[in-house]
C-alpha cells in the first residue's frame, strides 16, 4: 500500500509499511548522537516534527539524550501552554455495548458488569453534583450501542446538560467521546454545540486491532480509523486522537498516531485539537496481566515528551486512569488538560458505587476530589483553569492555532484562566485551597502583558467577588 497523508483511505494515510520502515530507522539511529542532537535542535523551533523524527527520539536509551529530550518537551510547554491547566471530568452516560473489544469491561460477553444508562432525569443529578464540584468542561461517554444509546440519546443528553442551572454552576463545553458514527450523525453533533469530538484509535495496527476487536462495529478498522475525516466533514473542527497504550507496540502507536496528525493537518489544514494518553487499566474482568505490552512510566513519559515536542499546538490529556505521581511528571513534559474528582461509573457522581455494584469502565488511579487536585496543581505553581472561552467565542479548528501561533495565548488564555480560577474560588473551594488560589492570581495577573487587557481582567476580578460570572476574553 503506498504512503499517503492526503489520502482519505485509512490504510494509506496510515501506512503500515510506512510505519515499519520508521521503527527499522529509529532503530538503525538510536545511538546516531549527531542526529538526535539535529532534531532537538529542530524541535527548539517550536514547529514540530516529522512522525520519523520523534520515533527516533522515542527510542534513545542514552539517558543524557533522554534528560536533553525531556528538557525540550519542558521548554515547549512552558513557552506555548505557560503553567495554565485545564479541568474536566468525564460523564459516563451508559454502559450498554455491542462490541467484544477484549480490554474492555464494556464488551457484550460481560455478564458480571452491572448494565445501566441514565435517563434525562439522572444526567440532571449527575451534571448537579459535577457543577457542585466546580466542573465547567465534561467528556461525554458512552459504550456503543445503536439500540439502548442511540445518537439521539445523545443529542437529548447534551441538550439536557447545556440547559442545567444550578446555583452558580454551569456546564460550558461538553466535549463526546462516542463511537465512530456517520457524517450527518457527526452533522447533529456539531449542531448539538460540542466542544471536541474524541476517539481512541485504540491501536494503529489493523491485524492487532482486528484480534482486539473480534466482534461488533468497532470491529471494521477502516471505518474506525476515518472516522475523525467524516467528522470534519460534518463540520466539526476540533477533535481529539489518542492510543490506548498496552494493546500493541507502543513505538508502533506513537508513529501511527502522529501519522494521524499529520495526515489531519495536511487534508483539513488544521491537526487534531488534543490528544490523549490512556494507558490499560485493571477493570471488572480485565487482567493487565493478559496483555504483553503495557509500558512502565519511564517509556510512558517519553511518549509524553516525544508527542509534545511533535505537535506543540496539540493539547494533551491526561485521566485518572494514571496515579499522582505519573501524572505530575506528564504535567512537567507537556499534559495540558487533566480530569480530577472522575467517577467512571455510570451514575457515579450521585452515587458511589460499592464494589458489588460495579458498572465502572477501569479502576482509576487518582481517587483525590477535584479540591485536593486544584489545591495540588496550585502547590505544583499550575494554575487550575476552567477556562472554555476559544470554543464559545468560536475559536476552534485552525482559529485557535492562529491565536496560539501568533503568541497570544498570554493576553487571552492567561486571563482566562485566572478568571475562571477565581470563580471556582468563590463557589467551591475549601478555605487552604481558596487562600492558595487567590495567592497565586495575585502573583500571575501582574504578568499580562497588555496593560488594557491586563486592567478589564482585574476588573472582572472584582465583580466576581461581587457575585458577577462569566467573563472572558
Ligand atoms: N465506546 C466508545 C468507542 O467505541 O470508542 C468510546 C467510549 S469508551 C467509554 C472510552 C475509552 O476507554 C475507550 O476508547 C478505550 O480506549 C478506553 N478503555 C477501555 N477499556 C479500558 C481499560 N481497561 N483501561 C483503560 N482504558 C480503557
């Protein structure tokens, strides 16, 4: 099959040959030193680079290559994201599925799992206790299941979500994370008002993810793979890759992934809004055990360094599927979005479940409430925010990447942030946290550049405190 990023056949913008021969390369240069020196060199542009490039780096052993690697991926994602965080969490919606995907305790065989999908009234309650948390930003899962989860389902869901007001709560962006679906389903999506259209490829490789994926509609690789072209054709601008490392060759994954972000950038002039690094979890009747390639954080984190220093301008996400410990050294790397205070039970929110109930997707690894997460990020010099401004002031697709290439990610996100940071203050958190909080808006709205820019956010500082909401640049 011949290598083609333009193409809209899966099979030829992720060429399987293309990625063979990328690996034997890296593998053929992973003690060229000159080489691996010219592309952290090239890296430092802030450009991005090639899916051959970062395969080479993802396969340095020398540890001194390694720290220059890692030193890079710091620098990026200081000088394009600052030390602003991004909050969600995830809304599971319903666990009924048609597929056998073999990782997931979702798959149809499962008779253990408890099966449950909210009704509109349940989601209400569920959307309450998010909004009472201080949650602004949710992913929206569901297992895939035309019958019990029809995209309708979905469309009502998200309608339900949108028009929830509590208090001073509010969900801003509803980002969906479903199955693969078909352009005028992607169509009603768009017009639905999400933020990002999510999908893990799950695995690169056809032949492993035809053995992953022995039954259901998951199970057509094609179909799966283009799905992200059938959603820009539906109009939607952002969307989001990811890999489920520890089903396939992680090297193998990195490639395929970055083959998929080139091949988006290059069709639709606009790459992938984020992309997001789960890695296999325990869950009801998955064994880690089963599956050869799961990685140790030491290979996890270079995937993290590599894909940041690849495409800059991509988001990164990170669950709570990874522990505290993992995830604050892929904050350090390049993660710029994280989820804190996740349920991944359906109705979990209202509801914790006991370990008889389980109608969970994986065992999550980060059990601290999104206060201990804020009060955390803020301890680490992050900045939490629960900023959603680009998407509702319509700065998506290549409109956002404009404002981040023209540098102004720090007269409009930064203020952002602070802003949307002060509102989670007033509303919902605990006093060490709101102390820590308002210590560190001080501290970074001094640092706004544009004095005009500089003096509005203050401004609506104050009327925040005096029960004003909403603001943004
Ligand atoms: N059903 C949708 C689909 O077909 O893509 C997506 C929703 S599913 C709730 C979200 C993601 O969870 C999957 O794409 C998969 O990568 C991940 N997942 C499934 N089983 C997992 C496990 N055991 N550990 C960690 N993540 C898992």
């Amino acid at each position: 099959m011949i290598y083609n990023p333009k193409s809209l056949r899966a099979e030829e913008f992720i060429s399987h040959e293309e990625i063979l021969a990328t690996l034997e390369y890296a593998q053929e240069h992973k003690n060229d030193r000159e080489l691996i020196l010219s592309i952290l060199e090239k890296g430092e542009q802030m450009q991005g680079i090639t899916h051959r490039e970062a395969a080479v780096l993802v396969t340095v052993e020398d540890p001194e290559l390694t720290e220059r690697m890692f030193h890079l991926a710091r620098r990026i994602k200081e000088h394009i994201y600052g030390n602003r965080i991004v909050m969600f969490a995830p809304l599971y919606l319903s666990n009924y599925c048609i597929n056998g995907c073999v990782y997931c305790p979702y798959h149809a065989k499962n008779k253990t799992i408890r099966r449950k999908k909210l009704s509109q009234e349940e989601i209400r309650q569920e959307v309450i206790a998010l909004q009472d948390m201080g949650h602004k930003r949710l992913a929206l899962e569901t297992g895939e299941d035309p019958k019990n989860n029809p995209i309708e389902y979905v469309l009502e869901s998200i309608k339900t979500i949108y028009g929830i007001k509590h208090k001073n709560g509010a969900i801003r962006r509803v980002n969906v994370n479903i199955a693969a679906t078909t352009v005028e389903n992607y169509r009603r999506l768009h017009d639905a008002g999400i933020g990002t259209y999510i999908l893990f490829q799950e695995t690169y490789h056809k032949e492993n993810y035809e053995r992953l994926h022995p039954t259901g509609p998951k199970k057509d690789y094609a179909y799966h793979t283009e799905a992200m072209d059938r959603a820009m054709q539906g109009g939607i601008d952002d969307v989001g890759l990811g890999v489920l490392f520890g089903l396939n060759n992680y090297a193998y994954d990195l490639v395929g992934l970055l083959m998929h972000a080139e091949h988006l950038d290059q069709t639709y002039g606009v790459g992938p809004h984020t992309i997001s690094v789960p890695r296999l979890c325990p869950a009801d009747d998955i064994d880690t055990k089963d599956f050869e390639n799961c990685l140790p954080d030491s290979i996890f984190h270079k995937i993290v360094a590599a894909i940041r220093i690849a495409v800059p301008y991509t988001g990164m996400i990170i669950s709570t599927r990874e522990s505290k410990a993992s995830r604050e050294k892929a904050l350090e790397l390049g993660v710029s979005q994280i989820s804190g205070g996740s349920r991944t039970s359906v109705g979990g929110y209202v509801h914790e479940e006991s370990a008889e109930e389980n109608s969970s997707q994986f065992d999550v690894s980060d059990r601290r409430t999104l206060d201990e997460i804020v009060g955390w990020l803020l301890d680490l010099g992050y900045v939490p925010s629960f900023c959603t401004a680009c998407y509702r002031e319509g700065r998506t697709g290549d409109r956002f990447m404009s404002l981040a290439k023209r540098g102004q990610i720090v007269n409009c996100c930064a203020p952002n942030a602070l802003i949307t940071l002060k509102e989670y203050l007033q509303d919902y958190a605990s006093e060490p946290t709101k102390a820590k909080g308002v210590e560190m808006i001080r501290r970074e709205i001094a640092k706004v550049p544009n004095p005009a820019i500089r003096e509005r956010a203050e401004r609506f500082l104050l009327e925040i405190e005096q029960g004003a909401r909403d603001f943004r640049f």
